[in-house]
C-alpha cells in the first residue's frame, strides 16, 4: 500500500509512501488519497487533514510511466478525483513538505491551507520541460501569488525554488529542520481540535470564495490542453528521456 492513512487525535493522516520511486504518485495512489480526503471529510472524529511524505522526498509528481502508457485523464481520472476531492474539502487541510515536492507535488500545496516545507526540500514545477502545460489552477494561482515575472520562472523555465522562496511568496507558511517539519505540522492541524469547527469550515469557504470559479475555469482550460499535451511528441520525447536517463532533446521540434 503506497498511501498510508490514519487518524490520531483528530487528526486524519495521508502518508505518500513509495520511496523507491521518489513517491511518484500512481493512479492507484491517487485515488487512495482522493478515498482518503473524501473519509476524513466526512468522519466527524476528524477535525484536519495532514499529507505527508517520506524522509528527504514529498513526491516526485506524477508516475511518469503512467504518462507515457495510460490514456490522458478524463473525467473520471483519479487524478481530477484527487484534486476535486481536496479542492471541496471542507476541513483544513495542512501539508508537511518532508523532501522534494515536484509537479503536482507543488501544485496541490497551492490548495492546501497550511504549509511547512523541509528546509531541504525543493519545489518544482517543470511542466513545460515535460512537454506539458500547467495544471489545476497553476497557471491561476501562482502569479497571483507571487506575480507574473517570478511565475514565469517557475512555470515556463521549471526553475526549481527553496522552502525559504515558498514562504517568501506566498506558497508555504514556515521553513523547518528536516526532523522538526512533519511533527510540527502535526501540531498545527491538532490545534484545530481546540477551535470550533463550524467557524472553521466556514471561514475556510469564505477564504476560497472569490476564487472559486475563476480556479474552476482555469483548471478546464488547463486539462483540455493538458490532455492533449501528453500526446505530443515533445513530451513523449522527455519521458523517454527521464527513463532512459538522458537529456531530452528538443531540437527537432518548432
Ligand atoms: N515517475 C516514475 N518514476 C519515477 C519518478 C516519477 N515521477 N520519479 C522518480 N522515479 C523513479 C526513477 O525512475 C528511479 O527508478 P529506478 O530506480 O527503477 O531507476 C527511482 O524513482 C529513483 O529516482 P532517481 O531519479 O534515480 O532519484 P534521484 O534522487 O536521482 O532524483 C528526483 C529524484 C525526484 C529529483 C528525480 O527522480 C526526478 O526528477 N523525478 C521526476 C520528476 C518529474 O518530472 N515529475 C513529474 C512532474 S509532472
């Protein structure tokens, strides 16, 4: 089993743990995760949600042999379940970025509510190095909350960036040693046992309200091209690549 789950003092605990692929997210995993926001959503024993990872890695993204072999997502993808899933989610959710967080490894971070990274952890979005375009809400969310010039960075170059830039534009709340991250994120989802949780939920509704739609129509305009992006041979090009452990050559195309 590569998501371990478990509720500990309110709080419902999503473990990525795959570590001899980097937590490389399969299909299979995502739906666990997507099982899993969806239970504690709805178990009243559970006031927060924690993802985690494993020592030195977060995740790697998205199984990258599923990529090249499984159909493009489609409506029922578990992938869209996964990110639906903790998009309506109602309880807070707080992530521990123990290691490298790379492609949707950064993006769901974005729609989390609390975030501690590992202050040796790096985040990545090389979407376009892939071949592929931004994903769920990405391409929305990002230069809003760090503007168009550093966004273009992280998204048309891939450039990867520390847990220190992750708080310093907005994406994660707080650095911490790479022993301390997943107990102190612990520790700030057990604080929600203490407050009333209807306050909780409604104010985290009101937090994601101006944004709701907007999130929604970037994230159909993003899958349509998406979908049709891992198709393409520049992005057949760098998977090939990564499993045969070369660079990517991208020379050929225009
Ligand atoms: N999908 C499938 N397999 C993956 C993977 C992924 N996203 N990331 C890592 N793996 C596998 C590797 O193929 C390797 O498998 P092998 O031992 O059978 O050869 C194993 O996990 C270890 O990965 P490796 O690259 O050797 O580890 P590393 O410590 O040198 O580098 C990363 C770690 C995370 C930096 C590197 O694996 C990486 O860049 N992964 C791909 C990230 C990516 O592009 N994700 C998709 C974003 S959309």
């Amino acid at each position: 089993m590569s998501i371990k789950t478990a509720v500990i003092n309110g709080v419902a605990t999503l473990e990525i743990a795959r570590p001899d692929k980097k937590n490389a997210l399969s299909l299979a995993m995502y739906q666990d995760l997507a099982n899993g926001i969806r239970s504690a959503n709805g178990d009243p024993a559970v006031r927060a949600i924690l993802l985690t990872g494993q020592p030195g890695i977060f995740t790697s993204g998205n199984d990258l042999e599923d990529f090249m072999s499984r159909p493009p997502p489609g409506p029922d993808s578990p992938i869209l379940a996964f990110m639906t899933a903790l998009l309506d989610c109602d309880k807070p959710v707080v992530a521990a970025v123990t290691g490298a967080a790379i492609g949707i490894g950064t993006t769901m971070l974005l729609h989390c509510d609390l975030v501690y990274v590992s202050d040796e952890a790096r985040l990545a979005m090389p979407f376009t190095s892939l071949g592929l375009v931004a994903e769920f809400a990405s391409s929305l969310v990002v230069p809003r909350l760090m503007g168009h010039a550093r966004a273009a960075e992280k998204l048309l170059l891939g450039d990867p960036f520390t847990g220190a830039e992750a708080v310093e534009c907005g994406i994660a709340n707080a650095v911490l040693p790479p022993d301390e991250v997943l107990r102190y994120a612990r520790r700030m989802a057990e604080r929600f046992n203490t407050l009333p949780p209807g306050a909780v939920r409604d104010t985290k509704r009101l937090l994601r309200r101006a944004d709701r739609q907007a999130i929604h129509d970037a994230i159909a305009a993003e899958n349509a091209l998406f979908a049709s992006r891992l198709r393409s041979p520049e992005a057949v090009e760098a998977f090939q690549a990564f499993f045969q452990k070369r660079p990517p050559d991208f020379s050929k195309f225009n």
